[in-house]
C-alpha cells in the first residue's frame, strides 16, 4: 500500500507545483499588463500636454497608440488563457489531491485493521497459555 500512496503523494505534489508555476505565470501577465497600461496613460499624457501636434507627428501618435491597444488586447487574451490554464491546474491538483487524501484514509484504515487483528492474535495466544497452564502444587 505504501508504494501506492507515495506514488498517489508524488502526482499531488506535481500538480500542485504546476498550479504553482500556472499561478506564477498570471501574475506575471497581469503585471505586465498594469505596466503596459500605465505606459499608455504616461505617453497619452505626455503627449496631450505638448499642445498642438503637426500631421505627420500626430500620426506617428496615433499609429503607437493603436500599436499598444492591439499589444494591450492581446495581453489581455493571455491571461485569459492563462486564467483557464490555472483553472485546468486547480482541478488537476484538487482531484489529485482528494485522491491521495482518500487513500490515505485507507491505508490508516487498514494498518489500523491490521494492528487490531495482530493485538487480539496476541491475546488469543495469551489467554490459551493461561488456560494450558499446569497448576503449581
């Protein structure tokens, strides 16, 4: 049972490293996307505060912030994916997890099982070297 429940420990402890490294990976998108907004807001600003701007720089303006919406969007479409990837990763570790928690009680059951049955062995043999016992005259 023991080889069984290490191994039921071990896919646990994977999943959960998974779920780990999945959890870190959101974040990281998430922070990368703040960035890229306050980048955006910052340069927006910047700009806003030059006054009137000539044709072709105004285009230029308007061409990088288009470039950042369309990097902002996609962005934002990683992390939704990277939302379900850790929501696959949850459920993974959860089933893994309740798995090796049920097997666990099982094998706690049965040494327990075990334990009772060797303790009354012993006292079935104790009490059947009493009963053969020869008294003492």
């Amino acid at each position: 049972m023991d080889p069984i429940l290490r191994l039921a420990r071990d896919d646990e402890d994977q999943a959960a490293r998974d779920l780990s490294e999945s959890g870190r990976k959101l974040r990281e998108c998430e922070a990368k996307l703040e960035e890229l907004r306050q980048y955006r807001s910052d340069y927006a600003s910047q700009l806003a505060s030059q006054g009137a701007l000539n044709g072709s720089t105004l285009q230029g303006f308007q061409q990088f912030m288009r470039n950042l919406d369309k990097a902002i969007a996609q962005l934002e479409e990683s992390i939704l994916q990277q939302r379900r990837i850790n929501d696959q990763h949850l459920q993974k570790w959860v089933g893994t997890h309740n798995r090796a928690k049920a097997m666990t009680e099982i094998a706690d059951k049965y040494r327990d099982e075990e334990q009772r049955i060797e303790e009354n062995k012993l006292q079935w043999e104790i009490d059947d070297r009493a009963q053969h016992r020869k008294p003492k005259v």
